[in-house]
C-alpha cells in the first residue's frame, strides 16, 4: 500500500474508534492532512474502497474500516502505547493489595483489565508445574488404610485415602510424614516425579504416588479457572446496542468449558494474539475483536489474558494496557512460590 493511503488509512481508524460515526473527508482534512486538498482525500478514500479495507454505508456518508482495514492497521500501522504512568501506578496499587494465590490474582486480573481497557475480559488461570509441596499429614485410619491430607501453596488443600500393600501404624506414619515435609517443602510435581522414580516398592512410594496425582490435579484445575468481568462495559458501546447482540458475547463468556479450550487454542501460537470481526472462528464474536495475551509467574506457567470489544476497539492502548496487567500480574503470583 502507498505510503498516503496508509496514513489515511491510519487517521480514519483513529478517528472511528473515538466517534464511532463513519469518517468525512473534511473531518481528516480539517484534523490530519492539512497540507492535502478534500478532493485528494476523496480519491485515496475511495481507493481504500476498492482495495477491500474500508467501507461506505451509503453515498453520502463518510467511510468506516472493513475487518480488512483493521487486520492491515493491526500487522502494518499500529503502534503499542505503554499503560499511562497514572495506569501504570492503579495497576501496582491493585496487585499489592491482593494476597499472592492463583484464585485472588486470577479474579483481580480481569478486574483490572476491565477497569482499564473499558471493555469485558476474560482471565484463564495460570497452567503448569509451579504447584508446590507446602506441608503433609498422614493418618491412620485402618491398617492398609492412611488420609494422605496435602497442602500445597497457595493454601490449595487434597484429602485422599489411599490403600496401601502393607500395614503400618501411625507411629510410622507420624516419622515418616516430618521426614517428608523435610525433604518435600517447595518441590514440585517434577521432583517428587523424579524422587518416585528412584524409590523401590513400598509404602512411601505409594504415598508419594499420590501427592504427585493431588499436584498434578492442583495443576489442571488451575489452567480450568476461567473469571470474566466488565460485561457492563460493552453495554455503554453501541455496537451492543441491540441486546441480541450483547448476548451472543455473553453465551461464549458463560461457556466455560467451551471458551477455556478456544483461548487456548488462539493463544497457542502465540505470545499476543488479535482476532478482529470475522477472523474468529466463533459465530457469536463475529461482531467482536479478541486481544489476547499471556501471562503467568514463569514462561512456563501460564494463563491466558484477554479483552473482548468491538472492532472499532483502541488496539494500540489496548495492548500497551493487557502488557502492562500481565507483566505486574505474574510478579505478584511469582510471589507465591518464590
């Protein structure tokens, strides 16, 4: 695209995303190209027509982007903005008052990112081996049988009664659980897999087979919490006018099972990840764009963020603020397990 029809391009996706009224000629003369005549404007605009990337919706209306024109602005114009100093501070202030636990930090995720972009977010928690062993008891209750009660960090509690091959008394059970809260503090799933490994037939082995199947189920359960806020925010949008509209979005938000496996899937390929209009492969968000991110305590532990707006979505600020919210984020959980 020549260089003229790009910042074109550029001035009517700004000037949309503030008005939300199609684009005048006048309007980008008066406001970005005071050095080019309405006639030339006109003639680039109707190029931008032609090539697919805006639209006008009827003769005497200005132009507004097609799905085309945001993807072009998105790959090719757009610039990240850094999160304001004064957005910046909020979103210290909010992390420092949450306790470091995946439930809290979650929840307060997609308050922020709410608060902050306008529009609805949807947090998954962090998913990974970043569990770990924070204290054990066992207890006897028949001979062959022993409550395995596990706490893990992040006060994430699993009771379980396990049979074991031989019997043993809870005299044993009581030194062989302060030998392992010795040796098992702070590791996780990986470790005591790698411990597991090493250990020959026994009890022991057997308890510890299961305080690897309790971490390993903290662990999946943490990638399935899903927390979504700022609903209200797409009310006050008037592309959302129209209530059906509104509650196609709301069917994939309450969906959780359905809307884990798709952020997953976008965010898959990548670290920051824009779906605009009809790029989404979910009929309901059609009229939507996704931002998303991750985000998480280690590049191996992690969630996904995201913003879900109209098109006509402030992509630049947007991502500057979901970057700014993860980076803060993940320091505070890392918090939990340092």
């Amino acid at each position: 695209m020549q260089s003229r029809k790009q910042e074109i391009l550029k001035a009517v996706v700004r000037e949309f995303t503030v008005t939300a009224s199609p684009v005048a000629s006048q309007a980008l003369v008066s406001r970005h190209f005071l050095n080019l005549s309405s006639a030339t404007v006109r003639s680039e605009l109707s190029g931008l027509v032609d090539l697919g990337y805006l639209i006008q919706p009827h003769t005497s209306a200005g132009r507004i982007p097609t799905d085309r024109g945001y993807r072009y602005f998105v790959d090719f114009l757009m610039e990240a903005e850094p999160a304001p100093p004064a957005v910046e501070a909020y979103i210290e202030a909010e992390f420092r008052s949450t306790p470091p636990d995946p439930q809290s930090v979650v929840e307060k995720v997609a308050t922020i990112a709410a608060t902050v972009t306008r529009n609805a977010s949807v947090v998954t928690g962090p998913q990974g081996g970043l569990v770990r062993v924070k204290h054990l008891d066992l207890v006897s209750l028949e001979p062959e049988d022993v409550l395995v009660v596990l706490v893990a960090e992040g006060n994430l509690i699993r009771q379980q009664v396990v049979r074991v091959s031989s019997p043993i008394r809870q005299q044993e059970l009581t030194r062989l659980s302060s030998r392992l809260n010795r040796e098992l503090a702070g590791r996780d799933r990986d470790e005591l897999e790698l411990r597991l490994n090493r250990l020959g037939e026994g009890v022991e082995k057997e308890l510890l087979g299961s305080l690897v199947e309790a971490l390993s189920l903290f662990e999946s359960r943490g990638g399935g919490m899903v927390v979504h806020d700022g609903v209200r925010n797409l009310l006050k949008q008037p592309e959302f006018a129209e209530s059906s509209r509104l509650h196609e979005v709301l069917e994939v938000l309450e969906e959780t099972r359905y809307l884990v496996a798709l952020l997953q899937e976008l965010a898959a390929n990548a670290d920051l990840q824009i779906v605009i209009g009809s790029e989404n492969r979910t009929q309901q968000l059609r009229s939507c764009a996704v931002v998303l991110t991750t985000w998480g305590p280690s590049r191996r532990v992690q969630g996904v963020l995201g913003v879900v707006g109209p098109t006509r979505l402030d992509y630049g600020a947007t991502v500057g603020r979901l970057q700014a919210i993860a980076r803060q984020a993940g320091a505070r959980l890392a918090e939990a397990y340092a």
